[in-house]
C-alpha cells in the first residue's frame, strides 16, 4: 500500500505538494509551523496518553495488512448535496440552496480567507493535517435545508482533509461516508449557533482513518454525531466537544462493527463549560474475530456548571475469544450539582436469548442476526432522519458481524424497524 | 398416532440425574397437566421438549407426530408444531415484538413449506389476536418483553403461541407472577385454542391455575418421574393434602424396586 511509508515521511510529502496547497503566504507560513510541530512529535504512539489504546504509529506502517472492508455506503436515495472527495482533492461541487452555500477549501484560501485552516495548537494529529491538508468543504447553513449535505471520501492514496462547518440557524443533517481505502488524515470544525442544530451521521467501510472532530456549542444549539464503523482496518473517531451555552446538548455515539484485524477506536472529550448543560456519549460495539475496539470518553465538568446531565455508557459484545475491548470512561467534574454517571459494560451474545428465538422457529442464523442487530438497535435510533435511519440500518444489517448476512428477510425487517 | 409419547426419558446436568424413566403420551385434543414440587423435574422436561442446549436425554425416546424430536434443533421442532409458553420470557432489547412475531411466523410458515403472510394479512391477524390477549398497539411496538410487567410478559406468550398454532403447547408454569386478573386473561387465550388437533401440556406447581385450565389429565411428577396419574379431581386433592405423600411414597417405592431387582 501507498499510503505507509509516505505518510511517516511528512516533510518529504510537504516538498512534493507544497506548491499545489492552497492558501497564501500566511498559510503558507501556518502550515510550515505545523509540519515542523508535526514533524518534532511524530506520529503518535502509546507513550501518548490520548493514544494509549491504539498505537497509531505501529498501526500505519502494517503494510501487509490484509483489508477489512464493508460495502460502500450509499445515501443517493436521499439525494442529499453531494461534495465528493477523491484522493484528497475535490472531484464535484454541488452549487448549494437557499439555506446553503458550499465552497471547497481550496476556493476559499484562493478567495484570502485565514481563518479556514483553523489552529492546530492542541493536538498533534490537527498539525499533520494542517500541513499537508489540500483541500475540503467549506459550508454555512443559514436555515433548514431540505437536504442532507454529504461528505463522500474515496480513493487510494494518502489524503489529508479539513472540513468547516457553520451552522447560523436551522437543522443541518450532515453525512460523512468514508469509503477511501488509504490513509485519511480528516478535521472536522463545527461551529453551532443559538438554537441551531447540527447532526451528523459518519459511514466509515474501508482504509485507515484518523479523524478529529471539534465542535463549539455557542448557545442552546445541539450536535448530535453517530458513527459506525462497519468496515476499514483502522478508525480512531476523535471529537471534542465545548458546550458554551446554557441549554445545550451533545450527543456523541458510536457503533463498531468490528470484524478481521479492525481496530476501531472511538475518543471524545465533551467540556461542560456552563451551566444546563446536556450530554450523552455511548458506544455499542460489537467484535468478531481479532477486532479491537476502544472506547475513551471523558466529560469535564467546570466548576461554575451546575445543574450539567452527562452520561456515558460504553456497552461491547464479543463474538470472539480474539476481539478485545478497551473501556476508559472518565468523569472529570469541578462542579458540586450535576448528575453525571458513566459504566461500561461488556458481554457475549446471550445463549438463553438465542435459544427462546429459535424456540419460536427462527433459524440460528437469523436469530443471531436479530440479536446482534437489536443490540445495534440502540445507536440507530439515534439518527433523527427516518429516511436516512433506514439507509443506515440496511448498510448495518447487511455488515452485522458474525453472521452469514444472508437471512434478508431479517435485514428488510429491520430496515422497517 | 399419538402426538406426543415419551418412553422411559432419562436426563441429567451435571452428573445430576433429573428425569428417571419419565412416561408420558399425549392424544391431540388432550390437556395435560403436570404438577409437582419444586426440583421434580418440571422445568428440565419442558426445555428438553424445546431442544435447550445442555438439556440431554441420556436414555428413552420421544416422538412428536411419529418423528424423533431428540434428534431435531429447536427451529424444527417449532416447525413441527411444538410451543412451550416461557415460565421466564427473554427480554430482547432492539427487536420490536411486531417484527419478531412476523418473522418467527414466517419462518414457521416457510418451515412448514407454506408461503410468507403477507404484511396487510399479517397485521390484521395480529391485532385481532393481540386485543383478545389484551396487547394494545404500544406493546407490539415496544422491544420484545424490555420493561413488560410479568403479566405482560405471560399475555405475550400467549400471544406468540395464538400466533404460531402449535400442535402441541407447553405452559412452563405459566400462572407465575400472575395476579387473578391477569391469569384470567391468560387462561381465557389458552382455552381459545383448546382444539381436537391440538394438544396442551400444563406444569404448574399449584393447583390454581387448573381452576382456569381444566385438564383432562393430571400426572404427578416426583423425583423425574409420573408416580401417579388421574383426572382434574387429582389436583383437587394435592391442593388439599400436598406433595408429602409422594414425596415419602417415591422414596419407599424406589427402595422396592430396587430391592425387586435384587431379589
């Protein structure tokens, strides 16, 4: 694979591309600090606290790695404003609607505007991406817009994306399908306004991918974020969350469907910065083989942010006697008035469940689609687009880990559902 | 044919011998019931009937309809028409009941060599059964079983069986957990289905709820085994005198036994 021995070299890849980045001398200048933060960190390892479950640097240079794949994912049912990235590089501009402008990063360095390439001061995966990162969506919500707006990710090689995101007023609902098979390097900045509301729906079925997603909550707005991983030999899904306004509420979930050598690491940090403020971060993973997931949650409670709900719940079913399973909630909280409550919990497939479905004629393989199924129930029901939920639930009903996938009476059941 | 007979069933867990020489033939068109002290065997025989993993015969014969049932999985025996009512149904989280009653009656049907209902027929047969079990729209649509009250829980295996027409239903101690309104429910769906080609076999520890469910039959199980059989009047008298007797008259009656084969 390509992407291995590239991606370790990143001032090598800065030379061969730094003509083509887009953005002025500022940016050039921005990203010259980045790559030589970048490069004087390196990529990080277990030494890294925020790192210790998935050793990134060890994981990127498995070249010989055999792909964990899932079928692409595809939302073209609900025609949603389509962005297609390919090799990193924008490939088709959707032109937008009333409610929504839609620019690449690349349009909107070339037009002077700074401030698209964001910070990458506090973390060192953001310094990578901000060196090397060519290109990505610029997009402003000023109202409810009648469609998804999609970010579809593909390809083969290295690919280093920065998103932004503002949401004025009005619903956005934003899918995130990452299909590429190499390495994706993606930030994600979303900035939510008083009683506006972002939610967003991620796809990952193939390659390595390293994300990191940062949201501000300004007022009572919401973000809401549901990742499954049903395919791709590497996902670390890293979302920071500052919640800034009385009334405001976060959900961050998550669901692996891990299955062959998968590692699939789901991260968040939520800041209650405020008083009345909500959060709910779960994840349900469910680990067939060697698969590894890894669940770091942690909630910061500031000392003024009374009356804060924050719950954190990390469930995993294991399939396998060689998938393995990383829980670390963590509750930090400064403030004395708050209910906040984290578990994890960890389980395999229940025998006496299964026994009482096939007691009621249901064949072994399809009762334990519907178990594994049910069990990924939870996080599904958490997309609020009933057309979208659907589309989700047969890419996920179609993937359930340790199972033949061909009971589709079940999977059309579900889709139902 | 009989529909169900079993011949000198010997089963145990973990070394622990639970049936011993257990008889029992059942007619279509009869009910059964079974009563005995707890740790007589009961609930071992009910999930050995299903097919639970773990629950072995060691010895005797079973047929169902004139097939071997040991020897088929718990699917097939639910195609063939076997039904046993959980005396603990599972909670299964992210499964409404609605779409777990399609597909367990589809699978059945298919199972049977039938075709699939189609939904509108589907929906209709359902909620006519349901209002007869007292199961409103909300509990079809709820995950199956996650946060029903017991009595909820016995109204929906009632359900699942209206549903999937066995030939032969077993009420696992059905009457558990159950207030008088709620067993009058049970009972009141139970006797809908009583039918000359469907045979019922009730366990149950209490007499009570054969005052719902009048048996034709009434066996008493002791130690793994049928130390006596009679009519409904059978369970009129354990009510009034208890198991003790058995209890006592089993051990004495082994130790002839014994001693005859020694003799």
């Amino acid at each position: 694979m390509k992407w291995g021995p590239r991606m370790l070299d990143a001032t090598a890849h800065f030379e061969t591309i730094h003509e083509r980045l887009p953005g002025g001398a500022e940016v050039l200048q921005a990203r010259r600090s980045a790559l030589a933060r970048a490069e004087q960190t390196g990529l990080p390892t277990r030494r890294n606290e925020g790192w210790h479950y998935t050793d990134l640097a060890r994981l990127l240079k498995q070249n010989d790695a055999v792909p964990v794949r899932a079928n692409a994912f595809d939302a073209n049912a609900l025609a949603p404003l389509q962005m297609v990235f390919e090799n990193g590089l924008l490939i088709d501009e959707p032109a937008g609607d009333d409610c929504v402008t839609i620019e690449s990063l690349a349009h909107a360095l070339a037009s002077g505007a700074r401030n698209h390439v964001g910070d990458a001061s506090d973390n060192d995966m953001a310094a990578f991406n901000l060196a090397l990162a060519q290109d990505g969506a610029v997009i402003t919500i000023d109202g409810t817009p009648n469609q998804a707006v999609e970010l579809l990710t593909r390809g083969d090689e290295n690919a280093h994306l920065r998103h932004t995101i503002k949401v004025k007023r009005g619903t956005v609902t934003l899918i995130e399908n990452l299909q590429a098979n190499g390495y994706t390097n993606a930030v994600l900045d979303v900035e939510v306004d008083p009683g506006a509301r972002a939610l967003l729906v991620r796809i990952q079925s193939a390659g390595h991918h390293v994300g990191l997603t940062r949201v501000s909550l300004n007022g009572d707005g919401a973000f809401c974020a549901v990742t499954f991983v049903t395919g791709g030999n590497l996902a670390r899904h890293e979302t920071h969350i500052r919640l800034l306004g009385e009334g405001a509420r976060a959900d961050v979930h998550g669901a692996i469907l891990g299955h062959g050598t998968m590692h699939a690491d789901m991260t968040s940090q939520l800041n209650h910065e405020i008083a009345k403020t909500d959060s709910l971060t779960t994840l349900h993973a469910v680990l067939d083989d060697a698969a590894q997931g890894v669940f770091q949650g942690k909630v910061v409670v500031a000392r003024d942010a009374q009356h804060v709900d924050a719950q954190q719940q990390s469930r995993a079913m294991m399939l396998s006697e060689r998938a393995h399973m990383s829980a670390k909630p963590e509750l930090e909280i400064y403030a004395d008035d708050v209910a906040c409550a984290h578990g994890a919990a960890l389980g395999e497939l229940d025998a006496d469940a299964l026994f009482f479905l096939r007691s009621r004629g249901i064949d072994e393989a399809a009762a334990r689609h519907m178990l594994i199924s049910g069990f990924l129930a939870a996080p599904l029901a958490h997309i609020e687009n009933e057309d979208l939920r659907a589309c989700v639930a047969a890419h996920v009903s179609a993937h359930v880990p340790g199972c033949e996938n061909d009971g589709e009476g079940v999977n059309a059941e579900l889709a139902d559902a | 044919m009989a529909l169900l007979e079993i011949e000198n069933l010997h089963a145990g867990v973990d070394d622990k011998a639970i049936l011993n020489g257990f008889d029992l033939t059942i007619q279509a068109g009869e009910v059964h019931a079974i009563m005995g002290p707890n740790g007589s065997g009961k609930s071992t025989l009910s999930y050995l009937l299903a097919g639970r993993d773990g629950y072995e015969a060691q010895n005797g014969n079973v047929r169902f309809d004139g097939a071997d049932l040991l020897d088929m999985e718990p699917e097939a025996r639910a195609i063939a028409g076997m039904f046993l009512a959980f005396q603990y149904p599972l909670e299964i989280p992210g499964v409404t009941n609605m779409t777990f009653l399609r597909t367990a009656l589809n699978a059945v049907r298919r199972g049977r060599g039938e075709d699939e209902m189609d939904p509108a027929s589907f929906l209709r047969m359902v909620r006519e059964k349901s209002r007869a079990m007292g199961v409103d729209d909300d509990m079809l649509k709820r995950p199956l079983n996650v946060g029903f009250s017991g009595g909820e829980k016995k109204r929906n295996e009632v359900l699942q069986m209206a549903v999937l027409e066995p030939r032969l239903a077993i009420l696992d101690e059905t009457d558990s957990g159950l207030d008088i309104d709620a067993l009058q429910t049970v009972a009141d769906g139970v006797n809908a289905m009583r039918s000359d080609a469907r045979g019922m076999l009730v366990i149950t520890h209490y007499q009570r709820l054969l005052d719902f469910i009048k048996p034709d039959f009434v066996h008493v199980m002791v130690h793994g085994r049928i130390v006596r059989s009679g009519g409904p009047e059978l369970a009129e008298e354990l009510e009034r005198s208890g198991y003790g007797a058995y209890l006592g008259a089993e051990t004495g009656g082994q130790g002839n036994e014994v001693g005859a084969a020694h003799a």
